[in-house]
C-alpha cells in the first residue's frame, strides 16, 4: 500500500503566517512600551547618580568655603575668581562642563583627578546614546543638557538635568515669580535629537534630586514642575545649555 507523505500545504502555511503576524502585531505595542520603561527607568537612576555624585562634591566645597560645581554664569552667581578650578570656568555646552567634571583630559593617565568619584562616564550615556569609546568625550556621547545659573535660593522642583530629546527653550528661566501651574505649554520632543527615547518619553532631575521619567502625553510645563511656582532670582540668568 503506497503511504502519502504527511506535511502543510501552501494554504495552511500561509494560514500560520498570518496568525503568527497577527498576534506579533498585537504585542509589539505592549513589547515596545516596556522597553521604554525599562530604558527610561535606567536612565534616569544614571541621571540620579550624577546628581548625587556632583551634590556630594558641592557638600564637601562647602564645608571649604569654595564655590559649588554646577555651571556658572560670569557674573552674579557665585562664580569662583580662580580660572584653574571648575567654578571659575565659563561652559558653552554640557559635554564643555562634563569634560571637566571627570578631567577627561588626563583621563586613563596617572594623574586623572576627576571631581566626582562616586560614578563613571556611564551616567552621561544610554538608550541611544553610546559611551565614551578611547577616552574620548564628544556631545554624542552625553545625553544629558545641564542648568547653568542654578543658585541655592532656587526650589527644589527646578530642573538640573533633562535629557536632550526635549526642547529646552521652553523651560522657564526668567528672572521674577513663575507660576508655572498655569503654563499648559507642550515641551517639544525629538526635535533636534532623536535619542534618548525620541518623541516618547524624556527625563528630568530635579534641584531637590529626584528623577522623573515623563512621557509624551504629561510633556508640559506645569506637570514637569509638579503645578509649582519657583523663583529665579533678580540678576541670575538661569539657563539649559546644549550638549
């Protein structure tokens, strides 16, 4: 008796193809979304170590007498009067200052002396945004666009740290009362830099060091600033500056 081999037919395989595309098209928005939070959670903790890692440098000048770390305006707010140390230093972009901070200048050499200790360059980088490679710090590397003009007088819910996907020209940085409870304005995402996250999500940490992952939707000013007044103080330009 001639046996007939068993197997799919094209139909039937078309058929699983089919259901198979179906069901992927049905998880990728689920998949996608975790992999944003989990991305964005990452970066953030980055963004909450650098922070930490700056503020306890602060804490210990203090104590000294010396002026804090974060980016200086020329006049007005505390800038040191010494050019050799980072306070008396004057940066047009955040990849400027961050060079500094970790002195990649004699960084992998014996005398390597960053300012902060408590973390690695790994802070400045992630989720699209690769590390350093040989040394070498470029604004491709640093995620990550900075306060200059931050003054202690400033409330904790004032940003220091957003991620470049987000147009910091709408961030509040004139002098006098802000209420920005009533500023609905959307912050613009992925305009000028696709990575981190694009259009989805950014990442703001806070004066007071916390660190928020804000998705596409809750982009606006008020939310950012947790429907908070704050102050800039008169004669202080507070400012983001660019990686």
């Amino acid at each position: 008796m001639k046996q007939t081999k068993e197997g799919f037919t094209l139909v039937e395989l078309l058929v699983v193809i089919g259901i198979l595309g179906v069901l992927m098209g049905a998880l990728f928005p689920a998949i996608s979304s975790a992999m944003l939070s989990a991305n964005a959670s990452a970066m953030s903790m980055r963004g909450r170590k650098l922070f930490e890692g700056i503020t306890q440098v602060n804490i210990d000048r203090e104590g000294k007498g010396r002026s804090s770390i974060w980016p200086h305006n020329d006049v007005n707010d505390g800038k040191s009067d010494d050019p050799d140390d980072i306070a008396g230093m004057s940066f047009g972009t955040s990849t400027e200052y961050f060079k500094e901070v970790f002195n990649m200048d004699k960084y992998g050499t014996e005398d390597w002396e960053p300012y902060v200790t408590s973390c690695d360059l790994s802070v400045l980088s992630g989720s699209g945004v690769p590390g350093v490679s040989s040394g070498s710090l470029t604004k491709n590397n640093v995620a990550w666009t900075v306060a200059k003009g931050l003054t202690s007088e400033m409330e904790e819910v004032v940003p220091v740290f957003i991620t470049r996907n987000a147009d910091k020209a709408a961030f509040p940085c004139a002098s006098g009362v802000n209420k920005t409870d009533s500023v609905k304005t959307k912050i613009t995402l992925g305009k000028t830099y696709a990575a981190p996250f694009g259009n989805k999500a950014f990442i703001v940490v806070h004066k007071g060091g916390s660190a928020d992952v804000i998705k596409s939707k809750d982009a606006k000013i008020y939310l950012v600033y947790n429907q908070q007044s704050f102050t800039v103080p008169e004669g202080v330009t507070l400012s983001y500056i660019e990686p």
